[in-house]
C-alpha cells in the first residue's frame, strides 16, 4: 500500500513537473509586444522594431549625430567640409569610417569607392538633375577618382585629398555603419532585441520571442517577395538597379556607378545581397558586387570569412 502510495505521488510530480515545463516553453515562445518607431534619417525611412520602447530613440539619437558628421548634403558636415576644402582634421568616427573605405576600396579591386562623388554629381544624381555626360566630361573626372588618392594621417586624425577638386560620397557605407553604431549603443543600454530597417538594409539584433528575426528580401520591379531569410546578430544589405535610375533615349541608367569607367553599372545583376556580420561590411560589398557581377563578385568575396552572396 505504501508503495502503490508512492508511486501514485510520483507520477502526480511528473505531471505537475511537465506542465510546468510546458508552460515554460509557450511563454519562452510566446510573441513579445513589439514597439515600432520610424524616423527619416540619412535620405531614408529608418524603422525600429523591438520589445523594449527605448530602443527607437537610442537608435535615432546615434544615426543623426552621425549624420550630422558624413552626409555631403550637410553643408556643415566634415564631409563636406573636406569636399570644399580637400583636408580636415577629423572626428574618430570620420577618420575611421574613410579609412574602412579605403580598406574596401583595395580589396574589391576598385568596385567600392567613395571618391566617386564627381561622378555623381556629372551624371545628375547628387541633386536628381540627371543628364548623360560626354566621354571627355568622364574621362576628365575620373582622373579625380581613386581612395589611393586619399591620405590618412592616424597621429592627427587629418584628412586630405592629394589632388585638388576630389571629392568623396559615403552613401554606399555610411548607413551600414551607422547601423553597426547604433548597434553598440543599444548593446550598452543592454537591450538584447531590435530589428533596424534603413531603407533596405536591417541589422537584427538578437532574436525576437526566442526565434530568429526573419527579413524579407523584394524582387526587382514588382516589389514581390523573392526570398525570407533568417537573422541573428547579423546584418543583409541589397543594392539594386530599380532604386534610383533614369531614362533617357530609350536607355536605362542606374545610380551605381562603376568607379573603374565612369559610367553606371552594367554587371547583369539586377540586385545582389550581402549578408555579413557587420551593417558596414554588409553595405560596401553589396555595392562592390553590384558593379563586378556574380562571378567576379564570388571570387572577390574569398577574402572576407562569413559572408553570403544572393544574387538576382
């Protein structure tokens, strides 16, 4: 009888024990209340999205004050006071994300480069006034194009340019690194969830309800989903031939120019996707692939451990 007793008391503990368990997992897996906040930062709808409400403001406060330092469109930016002027003592920020650049610039071979900004503005897409330039308009231009034509100081933080007239455009960096910044201070105020979505490029930070964060990636022109990836403290970039262009006699231009020809890109790729460990990684190479294409593209990427390439 003492026996039947208990065992009868521990299968009542097992039972109690298991609804216990369960009642754990639901509420590990149950969906958290998620706060969404958006803001236009850096030319582009910035979205914030995580359990904890702070999150929107830590991240709006550090994108802006970086904005504040890179955008060439801020006349008081030290970007722009570099492009007036062709040398400036720098924030560490500015001083580290141009030398980032230039580290960028050698290993894709020339395909990412920031001091393209002449180009950009001769093709009209600095201010939208869009035209097609002369060969000799090209040619002469690209003669200011190279970040081997950059000189960093490290002992002083100076900038300069070693010809007069450069001139250099951090937009296809300063978002991811932006993001990777806003990264560390959400981290520092030790929130553990957020999803950040820049106008096509998202670092997930953490995981959302216990799950990876998943992010969908659009198809060109329609604006389909094409693919759902899977996040977690990592960071995808798409650059794509449908996010600024212009017509003109029948023919297509797209905002991505190659720095090695002067022109637009013509690779055969429609969009490319980097996802890396960094949003500043993430941001460079998938504009260094937009303008190699898919082959040149695989082969370059060798050189960076833990990057995935998707191609359309």
């Amino acid at each position: 009888m003492a026996y039947s007793k208990n065992i009868r008391l521990y299968l009542v503990i097992i039972l109690v024990a298991g609804w216990v368990i369960t009642l754990t997992l639901r509420q590990a897996f149950r969906e958290e209340k998620l706060y969404r906040q958006t803001r236009i930062l850096m030319g582009t709808f910035f979205e914030v999205i995580s359990p904890d409400e702070r999150a929107g403001e830590i991240v709006f406060t550090e994108v802006a004050r970086l904005e504040q330092l890179l955008s060439k469109y801020k006349e008081d930016s030290e970007v722009s006071k570099l492009n007036r002027t062709g040398k400036i003592t720098a924030s560490a920020d500015t001083f580290y994300i141009i030398q980032r650049a230039k580290e960028y610039a050698s290993k894709t071979n020339g395909a990412f480069d920031i001091t393209v900004a002449r180009l950009m503005d001769l093709w009209g897409f600095s201010e939208r006034n869009f035209s097609v330039p002369s060969a000799l308009k090209i040619k002469e231009n690209l003669q200011l194009v190279g970040a081997d034509k950059i000189i960093l100081h490290e002992k002083n933080n100076v900038i300069e340019f070693k010809l007069s007239g450069m001139k250099i455009d951090l937009g296809g960096i300063a978002k991811g690194y932006a993001l990777d910044r806003a990264v560390e201070k959400l981290k520092a105020n030790h929130i553990k969830s957020c999803l950040i979505n820049a106008g096509g490029q998202v670092y997930a930070l953490g995981k959302r309800s216990g799950r990876k964060w998943k992010v969908s990636i659009r198809s060109p022109g329609n604006g389909k989903t094409r693919d759902i990836i899977e996040l977690t403290d990592q960071s995808a970039s798409t650059s794509g031939d449908y996010e600024q262009f212009f017509v003109k006699d029948g023919r297509r231009y797209c905002h991505i120019l190659d720095p090695r020809t002067g022109y637009p890109a013509e690779s055969g790729i429609s969009s490319a996707t980097i996802i890396a460990d960094t949003s500043t990684e993430a941001d460079a190479l998938s504009t260094a692939v937009f303008v190699l294409g898919k082959l040149e593209a695989e082969a370059m990427l060798k050189k960076f451990s833990g990057v995935k390439l998707r191609t359309l």
